[in-house]
C-alpha cells in the first residue's frame, strides 16, 4: 500500500542532470530528486508545446504505484492522453453505450473520481484502466488516434498496469 500518496504533489520532477540521472544501462529507472521515486518511463516528449516548451503546457500527470519501498512512475502529457479520451464525450453515444464504457472514461467525462477537480493522486482499476487502453486503441473513429499512443502511450501503459497487477499493488493516477 502506497503509504502517502499524496506526498508526490509536493515535488516538481526538475528535468536537469542534478536531479534525474539514469542509474545504470543494466536498470531502466532514473532516479529523480525525490528519495525512493523512479521514473521508469518519461512520455513527455510526445507534447512538448512550441511555444513555452512544458509538456502539455504544464498539464504533466503521472500514473504510479510502489513497489518493494520506492514508488515507480510513468510520467506524461495529461491534456494529450486525455485527447484520447475525449472520443466518447464529442461522439453523441447512446447512454446505454456509455453506462459500459470504462470508469476510467466516464470519470473522465464527468470530471469526478480521478478527474474530479480536488483530486490530486488517486487510486484507480487497473483492470478498468488496461480496459480503457483497448477502448481507446479499437474506437471506431481513427482520427483521434495517432500513431504516438499506439507505438508508445498504449504499449508503455498497459505494461505497467500489467506489472502493478502482476505483483498485486495498487495503481495510482496524479493529476
């Protein structure tokens, strides 16, 4: 169990070779300046903005878990993933269709759970979410994928929920 979740808010991952730096070419982590938090995969070069260069602008999240004491992340552009999942808000869905879409995305949709405006870190499905992975990746309308989310944000997401459900943790998402 992730002993404060909400600790991680308190820290900016500062992108400099002082505070993340690769540990080894034989372990895929980098070490941030926050003592026991590793970075295992850094998406944010997929939504670098042109203009002030911050990933999405700022909108930086992070899913996350802890495992074995130190706490393992993946970090990325929030506002692009959730371009993804936006297909269902502007698609005019019947609701019987949308009451079987992922929690994951009605929450999205709804701007409660892990949307909702106070959250911070919040603990989400991992199987919901590896279910939100392959709604996303076999929705009917194309043009809201591109090829970054199946050749990175899908295959990267769904090995680390795979892994977090694997060794029994618990998945969290902070926004």
């Amino acid at each position: 169990m992730m002993n404060n979740p909400m600790r991680l808010l308190r820290y900016s991952i500062l992108r400099n070779d002082k505070y993340i730096k690769t540990m080894s070419e034989n372990h895929p982590y980098q070490e941030t300046g926050n003592r026991g938090l590793f970075i295992k995969e850094d998406l944010t070069h997929l939504c670098l903005c042109p203009c002030c260069g911050a990933p999405d602008c700022g909108e930086e999240y992070m899913l996350l878990t802890e495992s074995e004491g130190n706490q393992e992340a993946v970090l990325f552009g929030g506002g692009t993933f959730r371009g993804y999942l936006n297909y269902w808000f502007y698609e005019g869905i019947t609701p019987e269709e949308y009451n079987i879409l992922p929690e994951f995305v009605r929450q999205n949709n709804e701007c409660n759970g892990w949307q909702d405006i106070s959250a911070q870190c919040t603990e989400i499905d991992a199987d919901d979410f590896l279910l939100t992975l392959e709604s996303i990746k076999n929705c009917s309308r194309k043009e809201y994928l591109y090829d970054d989310f199946e050749n990175y944000y899908y295959p990267v997401f769904k090995n680390f929920a795979e892994e977090v459900i694997k060794k029994g943790q618990k998945l969290y998402i902070s926004i």
